[in-house]
C-alpha cells in the first residue's frame, strides 16, 4: 500500500503510541515516523519495541517497555518520553486485549483484566498527558475502540463492553477538551489482519465447530468489500486523525468495516 500523507504531515509532533508491539500500533508507529513525527512507543515486549524502534529509526523513536495498568509505570513513561523528545502533542491508546467467551463462561479475573487494560488504563493514561495538552492549548488523542464497541457481537460481551466504554469516554472527553485546543476521536475496526484479529475468528471457529479457515471465509463473507482491513488502513486513519486536516473532526467514532456495520 502506498503512503499517502506527505513526509511533513506530522512534523514538530511527539506522539505516544501504547500498544505498539500488537499490529494496529505497530502500523500506527511507522506511518507517524513517515508523516514526519517523532514517537515514544510502549509495549509489554521488549525484544518487539526494540526492533520496531530500530526499524523507525532511533533519531525519531524512543521505546519504553511498560504495564500501563500501574500508575508508577504511566507516570515513568511520561517523564522518560518528554525528558527524551519534549511535551507530548499526540496520543494513540492503541493497547488493549481480545478474547472472551459467552457470558455463562465469564470469570471475574476475566472481566477485571479486560476493563482494566481497555478502560481504566486508557482512561488514567490519558488524564496524565492531557495535563500538558490542556496547557498548550495543542493536541489530538485517538483511541481504539472497535466495531464491537458500537454494537454487541455473540460471545464477546466483555471485550464489547469495554470497547462500548472507550466510545462513551470519547465522545464526553471529546466535549471538554475541544474547549482547550485538544480534539478527541475514537476509531472503530471490525476484522482487522492482525495476530489478536485472527485469534478472534479462531476462537470463534472453534465455539462453532469450524476450523480457522472455514471461519475466515465466512467472515469474508460477511463484509461488503470481501477481505479484512490491513493494519495500515488503520494506521493511515491515526495519522488523518492527528493531522492538522482534521481540525474540526471531535469526538467522532471512525469506522473501517469494508461496509460490514452496514449488516
């Protein structure tokens, strides 16, 4: 796929992207350092964030491997990235985690691990990098939700619920921050190409009696455009969305379906 934003599109930028060892952020890395940005990158990987990092380039990528539901591990990312590349401009919350099962099947470790990494960790991340958006009345913070966070699917009531979540915080957060210079969006995949995309038309499969590959063309199937989203449409989305061509965009919900949410 060819790059089409322009190699200045994000220049004087600094942008953290959580989440950048899984697909989604790790494309969202690249095409910021192409656009012209400079990025802090965070991940629980270490050997992944040191080759994503290598691969952007160390001059405009700093990688600090972290648990983002500690506070200690947010508040040391913070002051390690902006010692290394100055105030934070831009946000990605592009962490999070899949999975899930019918409901009857849910335990409390499940639905406790899956809102505290979804949710509540996105949540305080973004309260502490606000502070310094708000000030310089300067900034754009886009936050992975997905299809699933806009309508209900069968067998995923505790990833759904958390996405359902990051889309109301948007949407309200959208409303405060634009007062201060700072806009808020949120984006909605559905299948996106990527390891936890996968996983999800795997587990689905198998609560089906289907083998994987049976369940990915029935997949296919369902959505208009007949393939998955790649992890570089999304990422070009990130960039839009941070970019000074979408000024007045605040507190909208993207959604890149190939034309599945119309089903």
């Amino acid at each position: 796929m060819n790059f089409p934003f322009h190699k200045k599109t994000l220049e004087g930028q600094h942008i953290l992207i959580t989440g950048a060892t899984g697909g989604i952020g790790s494309a969202a890395a690249k095409a910021a350092v192409a656009a012209g940005a400079r990025i802090t990158i965070t991940g629980r990987n270490e050997e992944k964030l040191n080759d994503l990092m290598k691969e952007c380039g160390e001059d405009n990528a700093f990688a600090v491997k972290a648990d983002l539901t500690t506070p200690q591990a947010r508040d040391q990312l913070v002051e390690f990235a902006e010692n290394e590349f100055g105030p934070f401009t831009g946000l990605v919350n592009s962490a999070g985690i899949g999975g899930g099962d019918i409901v009857e099947n849910l335990s409390e470790d499940d639905l406790r691990g899956t809102m505290e990494l979804n949710y509540f960790a996105l949540v305080e991340l973004t309260q502490h990098i606000y502070k310094g958006m708000k000030e310089k009345r300067n900034g754009a913070i886009v936050n992975i939700s997905s299809l699933s966070g806009l309508r209900g699917t069968h067998g995923n009531a505790a990833y759904s619920a958390s996405k359902f979540a990051v889309i109301g915080f948007t949407q309200a957060f959208a409303l405060e921050a634009i007062e201060h210079g700072v806009r808020v969006n949120a984006i909605c995949p559905g299948y996106v190409d990527t390891e936890m995309g996968r996983n999800a038309i795997k587990s689905k499969g198998e609560r089906n009696g289907r083998s994987y590959e049976e369940q990915l063309e029935l997949a296919k199937d369902s959505i208009p455009s007949g393939r998955l989203t790649s992890p570089e449409e999304v990422a070009n989305t990130i960039v839009y969305l941070l970019s000074d061509a979408a000024a007045n965009i605040v507190g909208e919900s993207v959604k890149i379906s190939g034309g599945s949410v119309m089903r």
